[in-house]
C-alpha cells in the first residue's frame, strides 16, 4: 500500500469536514476525508435534517386535532407513519445529493473514500487500501449514541437516538405504541415531543433535577410548562442504574426504548489519534484546551 499524501486528511464526513474540506480547498490546500458509514454525517443523514421533517409533520397532526384559535374546529387527518418515514428518507436523499454530493462532484480539490479509518501514526491514517498522510489530520467523527450499562437492557428492543436513520436496519418504520426515552436532554426532549404528537404514550426517563439540565433552569421550567400543555406526561426522576426485566415487548418498555444520549466516536478505538506514547488521545490526557488543537505532539 503506497503512500498518498495531503495537507489535510480529515476523518468524518459531515458538516464539520466539510467546512474544513472547502475551507482547505479554499486556502489551495489537498484535502480528503474518511466515512464509515454515509456520507453527509449525522445532520443530514439521522440528526437535523430527519428529525425537523418528522417534528413539522407531527406539528401538522398535533395542531388540527389541537387548534388554538376560536372558529377552528378540531380535526384528526389520517396517519401513515411508514409513508411519513418514507418522505423523510425522500427528503434527507436529495438533501444530502444537492449539498454533499454535488459539492463532491463539482471539486477537484477533494474526495471522500469510504471506510473505518485507523491512525497508524500521528499523521498516517488507514481505511481500505488506502494510507493517507496528512500535514495535518482533523478529527471530525462526530458522536454515535452511547449505550448504558443497564442489566437487562441487552434482553429488550430498544431503539438509540439514530432511530430517525435512512437506508441503514437500524431504522424505525413502525409507530411505537409506547416508549421510554433515556434523558432529557434536547434529543430526548424533541424526539418525545414528536412520538407523543403523534399519539405515541411517551415516558421520558432523567437522572438530573429538570429537563435540559445543561441550559439555563428558565428554559427547562418553560419547556417543562409547555410540555404539560400538550399532555405529555412529566420527565421521571430516575438514574440509569437501574435494571430492566421482563420478557421483551411484554416488560415496561412496552414497545421500544430510545436512549438520547450520545458519546464521541473518537472514543472507539481507531480513529483515536495515537499521541507521543502511541497511545490513545485519553489515555495520554490530550486535551483541547485553545482553538481545538489536540496537545497529542506530531
Ligand atoms: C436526532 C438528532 C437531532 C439533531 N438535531 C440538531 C439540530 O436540530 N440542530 C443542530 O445544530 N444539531 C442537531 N444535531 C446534532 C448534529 O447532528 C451534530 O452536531 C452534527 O452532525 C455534528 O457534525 P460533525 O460533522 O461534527 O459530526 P457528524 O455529523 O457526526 O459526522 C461524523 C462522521 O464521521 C464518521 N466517522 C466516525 N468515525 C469514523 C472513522 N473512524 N472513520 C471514518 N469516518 C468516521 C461518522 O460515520 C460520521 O458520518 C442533532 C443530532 C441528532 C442525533
């Protein structure tokens, strides 16, 4: 495997890699990045972008049987949710087609090449065939959802935060009837929101005092308020070190469960940037502390 070499190889794909890619290309600088899974990232693929589609629709669903003006009669439109989910998967398509793959096609400056990639040294990485050097290497993977270690979880359906996905298994097509979410966190809050819009029971689990426990406490109180409003039940005080039980589908996350949080995914293994010891970016206590530059010494 020979060699390629480029001022900036960037491992990830999405919005973050595609703003230094151009910005690279820009300052006439060779870049290139990595994807494990697709291209675009989590934004446009299963973050931002499905989840907006599927929030607005529910709102639609939610306001006609909920008008909040006088003369407006309530109304109940008819629900798909596998046509709702199929639109969404239309809309994040050709979403990612126009503003990743267009900007891909109409480059020469970039590329991206598909795969795991693996550090081999501070400024090597390896993904299928491939052994890329870079001037500089980025680090834009972004974060997976991060799975608690609660007995029991692995005995039980549960879905992650990636539920919204497209043309990957994990994808949800079937309205749950019932779901606990793990968190209250903004993922959690806006994913619940949109089940119990469109009539799923949602019971939304937090170990902390208040919702959104990392933005100011008035926003957790008005959006706790406005919640309440529409009937969603309140987030319930619980840690996770609990434990599941019961056969699957007949236990107290009756249909499915959503686990909100979400973890880096340079934390798995590979795409940890070896640091002086050729150890991991943690272990060797790499930090970030100005203008996101790792202390891992090249
Ligand atoms: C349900 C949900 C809703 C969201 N809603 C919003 C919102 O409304 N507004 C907002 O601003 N943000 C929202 N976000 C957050 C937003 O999606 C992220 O902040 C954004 O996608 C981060 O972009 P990124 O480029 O840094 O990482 P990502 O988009 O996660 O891209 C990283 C990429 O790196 C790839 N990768 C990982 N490891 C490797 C490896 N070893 N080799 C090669 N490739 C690798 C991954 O497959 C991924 O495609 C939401 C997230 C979720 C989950």
């Amino acid at each position: 495997m020979s060699d390629e070499h480029y001022d900036l190889v960037i491992l990830g794909s999405g919005s973050t890699a595609f703003a230094a890619a151009i910005k690279a290309a820009d300052l006439g600088k060779s870049a290139v990045m990595t994807e494990s899974r697709t291209l675009g990232g989590t934004c446009v693929n299963r973050g931002c972008l499905p989840s907006k589609n599927l929030i607005e629709a529910a709102r639609i669903y939610w306001e006609a049987e909920h008008p909040r003006y006088p003369g407006l009669a309530p109304a109940t439109l008819g629900l798909n949710f596998k046509e709702l989910v199929s639109g969404k998967d239309e809309v994040t398509r050709s979403y990612r087609d126009r503003k990743y793959q267009a900007i891909l096609d109409d480059s020469d400056k970039f590329r991206v090449l598909p795969g795991a990639a693996r550090f081999a040294d501070p400024h090597t990485v390896e993904l299928d065939g491939h052994r890329l050097v870079g001037g500089q290497v980025l680090i834009a993977t972004g974060s997976r959802p991060a799975i608690p270690a609660m007995p029991g979880l692995e005995k039980v359906p549960y879905l992650t935060s990636d539920l919204l996905t497209s043309d990957e298994p994990i994808e949800l097509f079937e309205q749950p009837r019932s779901l606990v979410i793990i968190g209250g966190g903004y993922i959690g809050l806006e994913l619940g929101q949109l089940f119990h819009r469109l009539g799923t029971s949602v019971e939304i689990l937090q170990r902390s005092p208040r919702i959104l426990p990392d933005h100011e406490p008035e926003v957790s109180t008005a959006l706790a308020e406005a919640l309440d409003d529409e009937g969603q039940r309140s987030p319930m005080r619980s840690t996770t070190r609990g434990s599941i039980s019961g056969p699957p589908r007949r236990s107290w996350v009756s249909s499915a469960m959503a686990r909100a949080w979400r973890s880096p995914s340079s934390d798995s293994g590979g795409a940890r940037r070896p640091g002086p010891t050729g150890s991991s970016l943690r272990r060797d206590g790499a930090r970030t502390p100005t203008r996101l530059r790792s202390t891992a010494r090249a």
